[in-house]
C-alpha cells in the first residue's frame, strides 16, 4: 500500500526512492490501486482521498463494485491532484479491484467481466503507458497476490513469456512472496487465452 506514517500520507517520495524512478520528468502520475473498498476500507479509503475522492462515493456495502452500480467504470480517473507529504502532484487514481480465479470457475468471468477483467486491465496499463510524460504504479494491499498477478500478465503481454516464468520473475520482484493459488490460474488463464 502507498499510504504511510501517521499522517496516512501517499508515499509519492518513498515510490520514487524505491524504484530509482524520477517521477518529477513525468507530468502526470497514475496510481492504479487492486485493493477492495470493504475488507481494506481503512487503507483504501486514506488512498482514494489523498486523490481528493470523497470514500463515501463508493459504499463499502456495494461490493463488487461493478454489480452495485450502473455506471461502474473501471476506466475512470478518479482525482486529479496527489496530496503527498511534501506537495501536490498532477496525478489521478484508477480503481480496478481484480479477484483470483477460483477453482472450476468459469474464467472468462474474472478475464472479462465489467469490474475485474484482468485483459482490460492490462491493455489499459498498456494504453496509459503510451500517453507521453505518464507514470504508472500499480499495487495492491501487500504486493503477492493482485500485484504479483498483474505484473505477469504484464509479463505475458509485453515480453511474450509463459504463465511459470512469468509467475517466476512477478514472485522474485517483491518481498511478499509468490501469488496464491487462485492468481496463479488467474494468470494462466489470461496466457492461455492470449
């Protein structure tokens, strides 16, 4: 989670610390956050408003979101300005809280549906990606299972490289560990339908 300290501010500055990334030669950053508004609504809702969205406009009883709400939209770029510790930065919040795939489930509802739709996801991370002087950080709440899983099928995606390798180097780049089962087939089903 990019919130810190007791102030709960967005880690702006300890982001670009870590990765070695200068975020200030990019004019607008993008926080893409997999984390759900009920279980993690403490952390959730310090995120959504440091990008100055009121918490309230996603109640925690309306879970998923993309099943509650008729105009859920994914794509939708929530703020636009990051208050961080030390200044305000043009940036906004994407919300696009991704689910494992459970066991003997029907992928397709978890590759394609409205609100989770992991191939979306990915080609719309792909599509910021290619608007000049943006940053994209995406994560989740500890950085295995959601992150772990999108960052394969990054992997997949860009490199072309298989669901195990993938899965492989997702699990070698954070200290959280390997995703769980049910990310693990969400990955393989997104490579087996590329």
């Amino acid at each position: 989670m990019p919130i810190v300290g007791d102030d709960s501010h967005y880690a702006y500055d300890e982001i670009a610390f870590a990765t070695g990334v200068d975020l200030e030669t990019y004019s607008q950053f993008i926080s893409v956050s997999l984390i759900d508004n009920t279980g993690e609504r403490d952390a959730w809702e310090h995120e959504v408003s440091a990008f100055g969205v009121d918490p309230d406009t996603f109640p925690k009883k309306e879970w998923p979101p993309y099943l509650h709400s008729d105009d859920w939209n994914p794509y939708l770029k929530l703020g636009t300005e990051l208050v961080t510790e030390w200044k305000q930065i043009t940036g906004s919040l994407i919300w696009w809280p991704i689910e494992g795939l459970p066991d003997k489930v029907n992928p397709n509802v978890f590759l394609t549906s409205p609100g989770w739709d992991l191939r979306g996801l990915i080609d719309h991370i792909t599509s910021m990606l290619n608007e000049p002087g943006t940053a994209v950080y995406v994560h989740c709440a500890l950085g295995a299972d959601r992150t772990g899983a999108v960052h394969a099928a990054w992997l997949i995606n860009q490199q072309g490289l298989d669901a195990k390798t993938a899965l492989d180097e997702a699990a070698q780049a954070t200290s959280a560990g390997a995703p769980s089962a049910d990310y693990r087939r969400l990955v393989a089903a997104y490579a087996a339908q590329r």
